[in-house]
C-alpha cells in the first residue's frame, strides 16, 4: 500500500502551471515546459556516431551545438559530454537501447529527468533579461546553441531556440527562486529600470 503522504518526483511541480507574461504584448513569456526524458551522456567522441544511432539523432561535433529532429535533441556541453532529451515516453526505451547496444562500449548515461525541470523565456525582452542574471554575453551565442551557466547563482543550461526564445533547464530545487527572479526583472524592464 502506497503513502499518500509519499509524493513521486515526477509529479512534483514546483511552477505555475500558467505562464507568467509581463505586459501580455509580447515583451516577456514565462512558462513551465513539459517534462521530457533528459539524459547526460558521456562517451569518446570517437563513439558518438554509434551513440547518435542508437539515441535516433546524430549527436552535434562542436561545443555549444543543438541537433534536434523528431521530437529529440542533443546539445554538446563539452568534449564528451552530451545533454539528450526526448519525449517523457521514450526515456526507458533510450535507456534500454544504450544498454542493450552500447553495452560494450564505456560510456555513461545518466537519467537526470526527475532532477530538472525546463523553463521558456520568450518575448522582445527576454535576452536583457536574462542577461541581467548571467554573466555570459547571451547576445553572441547564435540560435541553434546552447551552454551551461549561471543566472544569478543558479547553474543552468540554456538553449537558444530563437532569436527572443530561450528555454531554461534548471534543478527543480532551484527553479521557483530562478522563476521569480526572472518575474521581478521582466517587471524592471518594463519599466525601464
């Protein structure tokens, strides 16, 4: 018999299910994204394309860089070490299939699903935003990247999907502190502090 007291860390969401929008015009978007499958995985990049078959995309070669087809991406966080997402379905499946083909090959692949949680930020202020909290020049990393930083002490990893699109991938624990952080300064700068 299960505890109802005894709370799943999959169901734990400590965001509003709302997004929160600054001015409702376009200027700022916060939003809790779905959870999704994540994975760290770190292999020699002389067995990445082995990797990328048996994750279903072909893994980027340069740091900093997203691939993403199929409702999968993988950004390459250094020089073995890769950030894999897929839908929240798939994760069993993604870490059965490593297991099962890779089995031979070193390399791990650690679940980290539980442990994050994505946020957007969107809108025409979302890069003085967070570049209020950063201390990397998120102006120079084009579209299509990603990296793992700071915003104010929360380590994060951001991915720039658009030109005013970013999505946030931040350790539940710290996600509601980053979240109202991000509230507070989306409201200076609409108001031109």
């Amino acid at each position: 018999m299960s505890d109802p007291g005894l709370m799943v860390a999959s169901q734990y969401r400590p965001l509003p299910e709302r997004p929160s929008e600054i001015d409702g015009g376009g200027v700022l978007r916060l939003a809790m994204l779905p959870d999704c499958a994540r994975f760290v995985l770190r292999i020699a990049p002389a067995d990445m394309a082995a990797a990328g078959q048996v994750f279903g995309l072909a893994l980027p070669e340069a740091i900093g860089a997203v691939a993403e087809a199929d409702g999968r991406l993988a950004l390459k966080l250094g020089p073995d070490e890769w950030r894999l997402h897929a839908a929240e379905s798939d994760g069993a499946e993604i870490a059965a299939r490593f297991a099962a083909e890779l089995g031979t090959t070193p390399h791990s692949l650690v679940d980290i699903s539980h442990r994050e949680i994505g946020i957007e930020v969107s809108g025409t202020a979302a890069l003085d935003v967070l570049t209020a909290l950063c201390p990397l020049d998120l102006a120079a990393r084009p579209v299509g990247s990603g990296t793992r930083t700071v915003f104010d002490r929360v380590e994060a990893v951001v991915l720039r999907q658009a030109e005013n699109q970013f999505r946030l991938e931040v350790w539940q624990s710290f996600a509601p502190f980053l979240y109202s952080l991000l509230e507070i300064v989306g409201q200076e700068v609409e108001a031109g502090l």
